[in-house]
C-alpha cells in the first residue's frame, strides 16, 4: 500500500500495537492516565472517536489548546483490537459506489458498534492534504472492547503538541517537524481494504 494512497492508515506502530489518539478535559485525562484506561467522568454510552493520524488530532483539538481537548493522550491499543473494529464498522456515509442499497446501508449503520470516515489529512501548518485519514467511532460493544480488552497504554502527548505549536509559532518549522512520532503504513488484508473502501 503507497504511504500516500488516497485512503490509507498511517500510524506509529510496533509489531503487536497501533497507536491511536484522543484529546479530553483534564479530569477524563487524569482518571484515564491513572488507570492506563477510561473510567468515570469518561462515559461508556457515548460514541468515542479514536484516530491514528497525529497530525489530524492536533489539527481537532488546536494543538490541545480547545475547550474539552486541553489534553491529548496517545492509546496503545492491539492490533487485532484495531482490526476488529474495523471488520465489525459500517462507513459513515453512503456512496452510489457501495456494493449495498442505501437502504441496507442505512440498517447496516444503525447496528453497526462502529463507524469510519474518512477525512483530509492535515500537514503540519494545518493546511488539508490531497490523501485522506481514518477516524473510527466506537459505541456499545466496541467501547466495551476497547476500554476492557485493547488498551495497552495510555500516554500524555499534550507537551509534546504544545511544544510543536511552540515550535511553529517560531516559525522553525524544522524543529517543529523533529518532534512528530513516525508514522507508517498500517496494512490490511484485501478484504478489509475493500470494505473500507481504500483500493
């Protein structure tokens, strides 16, 4: 898969992880960081939306500077945690190209623990990209999953986005650069590149 296809993830990554983020208030923050998952003021009942895509999650929450996104966590989650989520997610818009009915999409979508769109990807100056970036959306079972089976880690990245906003309001673009996290083409099998639409 090209690092540059037009729907491709791209992650920072280890053999048996995918690093995915998530920017919140500090209290979900702290809660999350202290038992390296989420737990209350977090709420299992609402959609969560996870993203693999650094640089998309600083373009959302402003470099961690929005209400409700001061803090940004980086989640290690396994890998197969990350490919059932896909297998098991329905995208979250239809288009004439779908091998189902709109109608069918439709059921498919409200039954579905997840869902994904895809999005510009965003350089480092926040400017939209020609390729696009997966965001996932966990409900019911999925956030279950996710809060219970898939965590690995939870790590604080907000000095790092701060540091890089620093970086760019310097305007040494270089330095701002050494500091992203390397990402690298997640690759799936072809079946779950054709039901998320990415050949």
């Amino acid at each position: 898969m090209a690092s540059k296809a037009h729907r491709a993830i791209r992650a920072k990554q280890t053999p048996s992880t995918i690093t995915v983020y998530q920017a919140y208030s500090p209290e979900i923050a702290d809660s999350a960081l202290k038992a390296q998952t989420f737990v209350p003021p977090f709420s299992r009942e609402r959609m969560t939306w996870i993203k693999p895509s650094f640089l998309w999650m600083a373009y959302r929450s402003g470099w961690a500077t929005k209400s409700r996104q001061e803090r940004v966590l980086a989640i290690a989650i396994t890998r197969e945690g990350f490919e059932w989520a896909l297998r098991h997610s329905c995208l979250s818009h239809y288009t004439p190209d779908e091998d189902i009915s709109q109608e069918e999409w439709q059921k498919k979508l409200r039954v579905s623990p997840v869902r994904v769109q895809w999005d510009p990807e965003r350089d480092i100056s926040m400017r939209s990209l020609s390729y696009r970036s997966i965001q996932i959306g966990l409900s019911g079972e999925a956030v279950g999953r996710y809060l219970d089976e898939w965590i690995v880690s939870v790590t604080d990245v907000t000095a790092t986005m701060r540091q890089i906003d620093g970086y760019l309001k310097r305007g040494d673009v270089q330095a701002a650069k050494g500091c992203l996290p390397e990402e690298t083409p997640f690759v799936l099998p072809e079946d779950l590149q054709e039901q998320l639409r990415m050949k």
